[in-house]
C-alpha cells in the first residue's frame, strides 16, 4: 500500500482505446513491476530467515519475552478492540456490505468481484503458506530460540496482518474521490494492526512483515486483472438481461 496503486479508471481507459497488449492483459509500469519485485523479495527473505533460523528468529523472541503487554496494560483493552479490524469476518462483512451499496448504485458488479478476487487470492496465498509452515505462536512455543516451524500451528504469516493491508487497501482502491487519503489511512490501519498482534503477542514480528508483504502483493496484482474483472462483470450483465 505504500506503493501507488494504478487507477482501475485508467485501465479500463487503455482497454477502450485498445492500447492493451495482445493477450488483453494491460502493460506494467515499470515502477509497479519494481515495487512487486521487491515486494516478492521482502517476503521470500522473511520465509528463508525463518526457516534458516537467522537473527530474525532472535528478534522474535526478544520481543516475545520482552513481553509489551506488560510494559504498556493501559493500552491492552482498547488494543483488544482494535484488532478486530484485521479480523477477516468482521471486516470483509462490513466492506462487502458497503461495495454491495455501491455496486447497486453504480449498477455494475465491479467493486464486488474485486473484493471477491482479492479474498480469493489472499485465502489461496495465505493460506498455503500458513499450511506448508505450520508455525506456532508466541503463546504456544516450546522452546526457547526455536523458530517453532512444521509443527501443527498456523501463525505463519499473520492473517490479521495481510487481511487488514487487502481489506483496507482494496476499499482504498476503488475509491471514486480521496483515494490518497484513503490510501493513507488503509496504510496506517494495516501498519497498526499488525504492530497490535505483536503488542498481544498473537504474533511472531517476522509474522507480521510477511503478512504485509503478502497483503501487499495481493494488491500488486489487482490492476492487471482488471480486464478479468471486467469480462466475468460484462458476462454477468448479459446473464441478467437474458442474452
């Protein structure tokens, strides 16, 4: 999120004016194939500091047993609430609730299917490595330096995290005014959820710096599809009108 997102608007535009490339996919900047890169760099280099067990895993345990919900109590209730907005229930409800409003006014789907594909690519991604990892928590490591990998958990990467950067970030892109404002304030709710986990100690800190990456990527990869979007968007219509 950090990262300028390219306008939807600008895309279907190039799409009208058929200067999409041959495969109907529009071209990358050359700034968002950098900053997907390094994105997918940033992230690999987290899951090989894990599982090489680098001073990474070191950090993660400092903070653990520094312990900040007992330096910091006073902040402890409100932080509990706060949290819930990387919670994926809660937060995808109300944001699919919203799009849903918007699609009905704009009489088009589009704000729906790219909440929808976000999840879907989030869940896939997430997911998987959350499975292959099988890291535990914080609460429930057994040993002390361990990077506790391949061991029943699902801590890896943090979902809090990752669902707060697509949520908040997909809201943000497919803002029709504001959309800097919106940005910012996607970047920040992301940036304080995931620092929230690490204060409860949900979460591993090298957790949270995957799930940005991971959150991050997913909304790399929103703008190019957006020719998809508007393919299964137009078949829709045509469904509905019976054609």
């Amino acid at each position: 999120m950090p990262a300028r997102i390219e306008s939807a608007d600008s895309l279907n535009a190039s799409a009208q004016d058929g200067t999409l490339i041959e495969s109907g996919w529009p071209p990358i900047s050359r700034r968002h194939a950098m900053v997907f890169g390094l994105t997918g760099i940033a992230y690999l280099l987290v899951v090989v500091g894990i599982l090489c067990d680098t001073p990474l895993v070191d950090l993660d345990w400092a903070i653990q047993q520094f312990r900040p919900y007992h330096h910091w109590p006073d902040l402890e209730p409100f932080l509990d609430v706060w949290v819930v907005a990387g919670q994926r229930g809660p937060t995808a409800i109300a944001a699919l609730l919203w799009l849903a409003w918007r699609s009905h006014r704009t009489r088009t789907l589009r704000p729906l299917l790219v909440m929808g594909l976000a999840l879907l690519l989030l869940n896939l991604t997430v997911g998987s490595v959350k499975i292959v990892t099988g890291r535990l928590g914080p609460h429930y490591a057994h040993y002390v330096g361990s990077p506790e990998l391949f061991s029943g958990g699902n801590i890896f990467p943090s979902g809090h995290t990752a669902n707060a950067v697509v949520t908040w970030g997909v809201l943000a892109y497919l803002a029709v005014r504001g959309r800097r404002v919106g940005a910012v304030l996607a970047a920040a709710t992301a940036l304080s959820v995931g620092l929230t986990t690490v204060y409860l100690g949900t979460h591993w800190v090298s957790d949270v710096l995957a799930g940005w990456a991971a959150g991050l990527l997913v909304l790399l990869v929103l703008p190019p599809a957006e020719p998809l979007v508007t393919a299964v968007d137009t078949r829709i219509a045509r469904w509905r009108r019976g054609e």
